[in-house]
C-alpha cells in the first residue's frame, strides 16, 4: 500500500466521484439544451456537423461531437457516455480531459477525412466509442486488476453494440466515425497511461 492514511485515500476516491458524476451529468445536460436549441431554431445547429473534405468544415470538427440529429439520436448517446464517462473520469480529470480532446479531435479529423461525399456527421458516439477503447485496454496497460475488470463488465455489455457500430454495412450511421473514436480510445491508453513511482504497490 501507499504511503499514506487509507481514510485519506478513501476521501480522495469519494472526491473523485463527485467531481466526475457532476462532470459527466453536466456535459449530458449540455447536449439534451442544444438539441432544444437546435429543434426550437428549426435545426440551425446541424450545420455544425461535419461535411467531408471541405476546408471551411474544419472549424467544425469540435463542435459536431456536441450535436445531434434529433432527440431520439443524443437519448442513445445519453446513457454510455455517461457511464463510460463517469469511469473514465475516475482516473483524473485533466487526464480526462486529455483523452477526450484526442478522441473529439482525432475523430473528427478523420470523419472529414474518410466519410463519404455529401454526408453530414455529427454525435457524440465518437466519444462513446473511444472511451470504451480507452476503458477496454488501459487496465491491462497499466496492470491494474479494477481496470482489466472495468473493461471486462463493459465489453460484456456494450461489446456486441459496439462491434455492430463498426460494421462498413450500417446505414445512415457513421461507422467511419465510430472506429476512428475507438482506435483513438486504444491508442489513448497508452499515451495517457499512469506510471507508479518505484517502489509503491497497487493494493
């Protein structure tokens, strides 16, 4: 165990907690205003998806992960973005941070890269599908047992959805943007993984 008192510890954990399910609950309360926004505007914020290979559709890329095309679309998202959100953020919120501006970033970039002509993509699935990229491998990289554990629970309830979410035979869903947001997840864990000081054991 580490060198301090475990009431400290558990306080920090509790801590953690908070700040993360106030974070994720925000951010999912943050897309349900702007898709009201945007059915009250008459869908004026589904421009800010994002059309492939365009230049002026890069100032997009950022904002299409926060728009939604319909209440049906973002009620889908609601649910695994907060629980994988909710976990991730465990780790630390800056580290959260991180990962999520690579993931937004990353994706899209490569759904106005690869997405096909005259299509217009926008969601927040991009960031569900790598946090649970990320969440899926980063235990086994950092070789703690809750992470390999978290993964294993997420992949046996999310694990079929998210292979179907891939499949090239999807219509009207951007399949391109979810695996982009997966590899995205893997390759997060191993950038943002945390490394123990030597000489301290994960109890």
């Amino acid at each position: 165990m580490r060198g301090v008192l475990s009431s400290e510890r558990a306080w920090s954990r509790g801590e953690r907690a908070k700040a993360a399910a106030k974070l994720m609950v925000g951010w999912v309360a943050l897309l349900w205003l702007l898709e009201l926004i945007d059915v009250a505007s008459g869908h004026a914020l589904d421009d800010f998806g994002v059309m492939p290979r365009a230049v002026p559709e890069l100032v997009d890329v950022v904002p299409s992960a926060f728009i939604h095309f319909g209440f049906g679309h973002v009620a889908a998202n609601s649910v695994p973005l907060l629980v994988l959100g909710f976990l991730s953020a465990l780790g630390g919120l800056r580290r959260f941070a991180a990962v999520c501006a690579l993931i937004i970033v990353a994706d899209g970039l490569g759904v106005w890269l690869i997405s096909p002509d005259n299509s217009n993509t926008a969601g927040a699935s991009g960031v569900v599908f790598g946090l649970f990229g990320f969440l899926l491998v980063s235990g086994f990289v950092e070789r703690r047992l809750l992470g390999v554990a978290v993964g294993v629970v997420i992949a046996g309830i999310w694990g079929g959805s998210i292979l179907a979410g891939i499949a090239p035979t999807q219509t009207g869903v951007s399949w391109q943007g979810h695996l982009i947001g997966l590899v995205t997840g893997v390759v997060a864990a191993f950038l943002f993984r945390r490394r123990e000081p030597r000489g301290t054991l994960n109890a």
